[in-house]
C-alpha cells in the first residue's frame, strides 16, 4: 500500500525490546507497505525504534521524526508538562494525519507494542475516528528480560503484576505487597525506591536487575547487585513468582 489508495493507513507497529530480530512479520510487513516511517525521538536523536528497524528500511522511505519537546526537564504532574507534552502530540498526530490523507499509509514505530505504555496510544486516540488505523503487537521488553531469567517469570496459577516505578511510596508498597509476580518498568530514577519497596515486602532476594534486555550492553544480574543511583532508560525489576512445577 504505497500510496495508491485515496487515503493511506497509520499503522502502529510494534518494533519489539531492541534486537531487529525480534520484530514479528507483520511489523515488517507494515514497515514495508508504508512509504512513510514515523518515530519518537529525543532531540537531537534517532530514537530506539527507529535504530531497531533501520535494517529494514529502503532507500525511499520518508522519515519523520517526532522529538520530544521535554523529557525530563519538567514535572511531570505540572500543567506546563501537561500543556506542552500535549500540544506535542496535536502537532504529532496533524503530521502524521497529512500523509495519511494524502494517500501515503505511515508506520509510527514503538518500542515494545504501541499499546503497553507506547507513545502511539496518544496519536491513536487522536486519530482513531478519523483515519484507518492498525495496531500491530510487538514483544514487550519485559518479556525480553524474562527470557534471561534463570526460572520462569511465572508458573501455573501465578498472578503478574506490571507496577510503575513511578508511582508513590505508599502505592508502590501496596502494589508489590500483593504481587506474586512482578515486572516494575519505569525504574530510572527510583530504582533506590522500588529496592526499598521489594525488601520491605519481603521480594527482594527473588528479584531481578534487567538492564538492554536483547540489546547490546545488556546486563541481567540479582537485584542486590544492581547498580546504585539512576537506573538507565531500558532497565526493569523482574520477580519471578512462586509457582511449583508440576
């Protein structure tokens, strides 16, 4: 589908945790069918997504980066992070939308799956009524970092939980507090709280330190032999549950 409809399609693919072989065939098939590539990138920068499909990419593909106007600069709970990061995406989703009603289909790549925690979702919402839209799954880097695990993430009847490092102290402890199995995502900053959190709850000596899960520079180590301070953008906490084997 290059451009031959009167109006194209925006697809959602998912590009997976990192490693290009790890993309599934309808993602490639999605990035192959749309002459124009979107991704999500700091400024100045190429994004992990894009970097994850550059192998895949043709000579005439259209790029059009989306550079985040803030990451971290502001609060995230303040109204000009709110203001700003929103405005972001109406500009994002009016350039993406452009193309698509010119007839060219446009494949917005997303680390993981557009769906779990991706910046797609805000354009999709946007555009949903108002364009064709496919959204194609992508392996979730919490899986990635799973498979490097020495046991199973869970087994049997157990229960996984997915918890925001984010969230506050008392929510964090309550979340984890309940988890038989745990992924906690989000870890940067508060890798120091969400160790607090796990060994207040008694999970700490079961957890797990998942730094570039299926890229290069990965690190898989027992969460007591994590490094200190600020945890890097790719970085989890996996707590394999209790489950017996059969």
């Amino acid at each position: 589908m290059r451009g031959g409809n009167a109006q194209g399609v925006l697809y959602g693919v998912g590009t997976g945790p990192g490693d290009p072989e790890l993309m599934t065939v309808k993602a490639l098939n999605a990035v192959e069918a749309a002459p124009v590539v979107a991704y999500f990138c700091k400024t100045p920068g190429r994004g992990n997504a894009l970097t994850t499909v550059t192998p895949y990419l043709r000579p005439d593909h259209t790029l059009l980066p989306m550079a985040y106007p803030v990451t971290t600069e502001l609060d995230h709970n303040t109204a000009a992070y709110r203001e700003c990061i929103e405005t972001f995406f109406d500009d994002s989703a009016e350039a993406v939308a452009a193309h698509v009603e010119a007839g060219r289909s446009v494949a917005v790549l997303s680390e993981g799956d557009p769906f779990f925690y991706g910046s797609f979702m805000h354009l999709f919402l946007r555009l949903r009524e108002r364009l064709a839209c496919e959204v194609i799954p992508g392996v979730p880097a919490m899986l990635a970092g799973a498979s490097r695990l020495p046991r199973p993430i869970t087994m049997r009847d157990d229960v996984l939980s997915v918890v925001p490092g984010t969230l506050p102290d008392a929510e964090l402890h309550a979340a984890l507090a309940v988890a038989q199995a745990a992924v906690v995502m989000k870890v940067g900053r508060n890798l120091a709280r969400i160790q607090a959190a796990l060994a207040a709850v008694g999970a700490a000596d079961r957890a797990w330190y998942v730094e570039r899960a299926s890229q290069g520079g990965e690190r898989v180590m027992p969460l007591a032999d994590a490094p200190t301070g600020k945890a890097p953008y790719f970085s989890m906490i996996l707590v394999p549950g209790p489950g017996k084997r059969v």
